[in-house]
C-alpha cells in the first residue's frame, strides 16, 4: 500500500510541476515590467506639480489602469499562443 501512495504522490507531484512551469512560463517578463511601469507612473505623479488633486497621470497616451490592463492582455495573448515562434516573422 505504501508503494502505491508513493507512485500516486510522485506522478501528482510530477503533473503539479509541469502544470506550474506551463502557467508561469512567459510571465516574468510582463511582471517586471509592470514593475517598471508602476515605478514610472509613480515617479511622475510624484512629480506633477499643480493640477486638480487625483488627475491621472497621462505618459505616452496611457494612463496607469490603461496599460496594465494591456500589459494583461498581452499575458493572456501570448498564453493562448501554443509555441512563442508563432510570433516569429523570419
């Protein structure tokens, strides 16, 4: 009975492992950029001076809630892509 539980275990470890790796593959590189993204907005609103209070703070046409809501996207596009050389045009 032990050995049983401990092929169990092993191959549900193994398929837990290779589901995160799929689920997290390609998403550091939108996190750091949010990172980026949240760092510039912030430097910017930090210095703004003058203005009505709570004015969004308005960088190369995006306001903060617009770009990540399109640095989301792109997360939820390249997951839907099956292989990243799809995207290759050479």
């Amino acid at each position: 009975m032990r050995s049983v539980a401990y092929e169990f275990r092993k191959r549900i470890q193994f398929r837990v492992g290779f589901f995160v790796r799929e689920v997290l593959s390609g998403t550091v590189e939108p996190l750091v950029m949010l990172f980026v993204y949240t760092a510039l907005y912030r430097s910017a609103a930090a210095g703004a001076v003058g203005g009505p209070e709570g004015e969004a703070v308005v960088l190369g046409g995006w306001t903060y809630p617009e770009i990540i809501q399109y640095v989301a996207g792109l997360v939820v596009v390249r997951k839907l892509i099956f292989h990243n050389r799809a995207l290759d045009l050479a």
